[in-house]
C-alpha cells in the first residue's frame, strides 16, 4: 500500500541503464545518488535494464521497501536514454507509468483535446 493516494504520487524515472540485480538497499542509494530524492518519501521510483526489457519499480510503504518488477517478452520500454552531462531522470505522473507498464510509447503520446 502506497503512503499517498494515486494523484499525489510522484514518478521519477531513472533515465541510466540499472543492473536488475541491485537489491532493495542499493536501488535506495541511487535513488538518493541519481534522482536526488528521498527513497523514503513513498514515491515510486522507476529504473530500467541496458536492453530496456525489464523494469523495476520501488518505493517505500509505511514497513519497508516494496518492488515491482517486470520483464517484457517482446519489445523493450520507450524511456528515452540519459545524455552525457544532462538530467539523469525524468518525473511522469501515475497515468504515464501505467501506459509505459503496458508498452505504449508515453513519450510520443499526446493527450487530446476536449
């Protein structure tokens, strides 16, 4: 269970290939080291494999750390790539990460008018 209801949830999506082996503890670390934020905060922070087909998910509920974790059996995860000497993470809202988990290309998309 989250700490904040879905509106108030904030997604930061770590934008550095993420070796899926990293545990709990270590994936907390880069989140401070990385993103800049407090792992502790109860929002969700998202880190993605090099080939971009699998995809972790942690945040911290009020117990401890939880984790999500998905591996695409085709396709990959449209997150663009982390360029040298700029942002190392980007922040989606809950509806963007939902679309991203079922494969669709959220950075492309557009939300229409009306």
């Amino acid at each position: 269970m989250l700490l904040k209801p879905f509106d108030e949830v904030q997604v930061f999506v770590c934008l550095d290939p993420t070796d899926m082996r990293r545990s709990f503890d270590k994936l907390a670390a880069q989140v401070q080291q990385t993103v800049g934020h407090n792992p502790l905060s109860g929002n969700l922070f998202v880190f993605v494999s090099k080939r971009r087909t699998m995809m972790k998910i942690t945040f911290w509920d009020r117990t401890g750390y939880c984790q999500y974790f998905k591996r695409l059996e085709n396709g990959s995860f449209s997150i663009p790539c982390a360029v040298e000497g700029g942002t190392k993470s980007i922040t989606i809202n809950f509806e963007a990460l939902q679309l991203l988990l079922d494969g669709i290309d959220v950075m492309g998309a557009r939300r229409m008018k009306g």
